[in-house]
C-alpha cells in the first residue's frame, strides 16, 4: 500500500522526503549522481523514513523538520545497500541489477560514502544534538553489525544468541533511529520517545526475521533478489539454525556443510529440510512474537490514525510476501 492511501497527510509528507532525497543528491561528480540517484530511485519499501514521519506526526508534531530527517534516514539506509552488495557481492536488489554489478565496486563503495557523508551534512541542519547522537550512534552500531555478520560467514556454529545480536545491529538499529527520532523532533515526552525507540527495534527484527523465512520460500520475482542469496553466501541465519539444532542428523550435515562452501548446490535438500524441521514456523513465531512487542510499545502513543497506520505495520511485518 502506498503512503497516499494510508493517510493523505503521510502521502503528502512523503512526496516532500523523495523531492527533498532527489534535491540533495546533486554533486560536481557526474557519477555519483547517477549511482546515487539509481539506487535511490530502484524503488524498495521506505519502511524507514516512513517510521520517521509516522513518528512524529503521532506525537503531534507540525513542522517541516521531519522531511529532512526522515531523508537522512534514508540516505543512510541506501548507503548500507550500497555497501553490502558490494561485501555480499549481490548482482540483483529491487528486481533490478546491484549498483556494483553495473558500475563495479570501488564506484559503489565510495557513493556509498558520499551518501553517508551527505547524510551527516543534511543532519546537522537540524540543529539538534539529541537527534546527532541516536543516529550518530545507529550508524556506528550497524557497521558493527555487518563485521559481525562478515565473520559469522560460513561459520556452521553460529547460535541463535548470535545471530539475533547481529540483526539487532545491522538491521534492526536504522528502524529503532528512525522511530526514536521522530519523537524527538516532535518533542515527544521521554516515556513516549523511549516506546517508539523499542517499537522501531521490534519491527526491524520481525522484518528481518521475516526476510529470513522468504529466502527459502519466495521466488526471485516476489523477492526482487535472487532466492537463497543467504545460503549461498554462507550466511547461518535463523531457520538453518533452527534446522541444524532441531532437524535430523543428516540435515544437520548437510547444512553445516553447506553454511562451509556458500552456493546454492543444494539448496533444493536444504529448503525442504528447513520446512520439514519446522524452522519456518518457528522463525515466523519469532517474527509474530517481536511484532506483538512492538504492537505493546503504542499502548504510550496518542490514539490517531498515525498510531494506527503504525500498528498496520507491525501487523504487515509478519504478513507479507517480499
């Protein structure tokens, strides 16, 4: 559903975040605006920046401040994809082919850094240090985050505890920044700020978790990426985990030497195993389990039909197909 017709007021708000993104992707370097503009432009949900608006008009805010910050989110978001594609080195995202696949990665590394620093750049117009420190301190989590992930690679022995602190960091993280500082730069009270802080964590492990199950269930068509790109990159996420601990021993094997080589050999066994274990149920229920959390959060948040559209959300994480 597009923000227009969740609330005529979000659409507008929203219109305003992709010109205001648009307009401050100018530089002197013809490159960076056509890597930057490319993968601005390649679509993708805007569950991020949406937060950002949502937040603060929830909390009453009406002004124009949350356009910029909703668009410094973003920046940042798409500076990580950037990034990752390029460590992931992923050839397709949105249905479309990865910046890096088209241009290389070194352009696509260091785009990457411009949309960071321009990001900061944009955040200090603001003018408010409280918001500086929760997205100052976001982006340096989420890059621990992904050299956390980076050494989990191919490492079978991965637990869950592990894997949830890695999803906390390099997913999670951007969605708690962009909840949290919308109540700031409404001026939320602290009770308020903090509920939208860990409604923002709670929605961005459900969608991560969520995005884990569909790696094995949905086509690339549905997904925009290749189906199995996690397992092909060795990645140990939450339903082989759940597999290797719960499934039989063959299964077990099969996966740990599978998380061992990357590729997608046998990805056909290995989907089948996920299913028969009973890891998609499980990773679901623990993607359901943290957007229940997050559905708690709003109890603090003033009834309006932004707080609803918030709890259309959380209820949309578990309930989706890409």
């Amino acid at each position: 559903m597009q923000p227009h017709q969740l609330h005529p007021q979000i659409g507008a708000d929203f219109e305003a975040v992709n010109q205001f993104i648009l307009g401050n992707l100018h530089s002197g370097v013809p490159l960076v605006e056509k890597i930057g503009s490319y993968i601005v432009e390649s679509g993708g949900k805007r569950i991020r920046p949406l937060l950002v608006l949502l937040a603060a008009r929830g909390c009453g805010y009406q002004g124009t401040g949350h356009i910029n910050l909703a668009a410094v989110i973003e920046f940042i978001h798409t500076a990580t994809l950037l990034h990752d594609d390029v460590v992931d080195t992923s050839d397709l995202r949105r249905g479309k082919a990865t910046a890096n696949a088209r241009w290389g990665n070194a352009p696509s590394v260091l785009v990457g850094d411009f949309l960071y620093s321009r990001a900061f750049q944009m955040l200090v117009e603001l003018n408010s240090m409280p918001i500086m420190s929760v997205v100052s301190s976001a982006t340096n989590v989420i890059a621990e985050g992904e050299v956390l992930q980076l050494l989990n690679c191919k490492n079978p022995d991965v637990d869950e505890a592990s894997y949830m602190k890695v999803i906390l960091g390099k997913t999670a993280m951007l969605f708690e920044a962009a909840s949290q500082t919308g109540a700031i730069i409404a001026g939320a009270n602290p009770p308020q700020a903090q509920a939208l802080q860990l409604y923002g964590r709670h929605l961005g492990i459900a969608f991560q978790l969520v995005d884990d199950v569909l790696d094995y269930q949905s086509s690339a068509e549905e997904m925009g990426k290749n189906v199995g790109d996690d397992l092909a990159e060795g990645k140990p996420t939450l339903p082989l985990i759940y597999t290797m601990k719960h499934g039989t021993e063959a299964q077990r094997q099969l996966i740990r030497q599978a998380i061992r080589k990357g590729g997608l050999d046998d990805l056909e066994p290995i989907r089948q195993a996920v299913v028969d274990s009973g890891a998609i149920d499980y990773t679901f229920n623990q993607a359901q389990r943290q957007a229940d959390l997050a559905l708690e959060q709003l109890e603090l948040i003033p009834a309006t039909p932004f707080r609803d559209i918030l709890q259309h959300l959380a209820e949309l994480a578990v309930n989706r197909r890409t």
